[in-house]
C-alpha cells in the first residue's frame, strides 16, 4: 500500500511515470525501509495503465461488495445481544472489585 501511495503522490506532483528509484527515494526520506520484490511487482502490475483506469476498474470491483441489507441486520442484532452480555459481565466484575475494597476496612475518602 505504501508503495502504491508513493507511486500517486508522484503522479500528483508531475512525474506522469515514476520509476523504482523515484519511489524509492520518496519512502526513504520519510524513513520507510524498502522492499524491492513488492516494489517492482507492483510497478510490473501498473505498467501500461493510467491511474484513471485503475481507479474506474476498482470501483467496479467495490461496486459487488456487500455494504449492508437484511443479513446485516441479523449480524448486527446478533452482535448487540453479545456485547450486552459482555457489558453485564463487565458490570459483575467492576461489583465484586468494589467489594473487594470494601473488605480491606478503609476507603481512601473516608
């Protein structure tokens, strides 16, 4: 992702075509350490293609993920009732660290 990052921000800045070591050199002055493998898969996956057309390609792949609807709705009402039980624990836990103290003979604004 970095890479691919890198590879837009010099696109914005005017370099209609970075190279490895443009992108390269962009990373290291802010400290990243480079992996050459990803990097030139990733410009090998580029080649030939403008960043419009990447862009237009991803949202149409975006386009089929599932962003809601009635299974959702199961999901998230399932996911309620768990982190209601998880708030009750939570409630049974903070009861019996307070009697804890209670134990102890003191409090500390008695």
């Amino acid at each position: 992702m970095k890479y691919l990052a890198a590879y837009l921000l010099l696109q914005q800045g005017g370099n209609s075509s970075p190279s490895a070591s443009d992108i390269s050199t962009l990373l290291e002055s802010v400290g990243v350490e480079i992996e050459q493998t990803k990097l030139d898969l990733l410009l090998s996956s580029l080649e030939g293609k403008s960043v419009d057309e990447l862009i237009a390609e991803g949202a149409t792949k975006l386009a089929s993920v599932p962003a809601g609807g009635a299974s959702s709705g199961a999901a998230a009402s399932s996911g309620a009732a768990a982190s209601g039980a998880a708030a009750a624990e939570e409630e049974e836990v903070v009861e019996e660290k307070e009697e804890s103290d209670d134990d102890m003979g003191f409090g500390l604004f008695d």
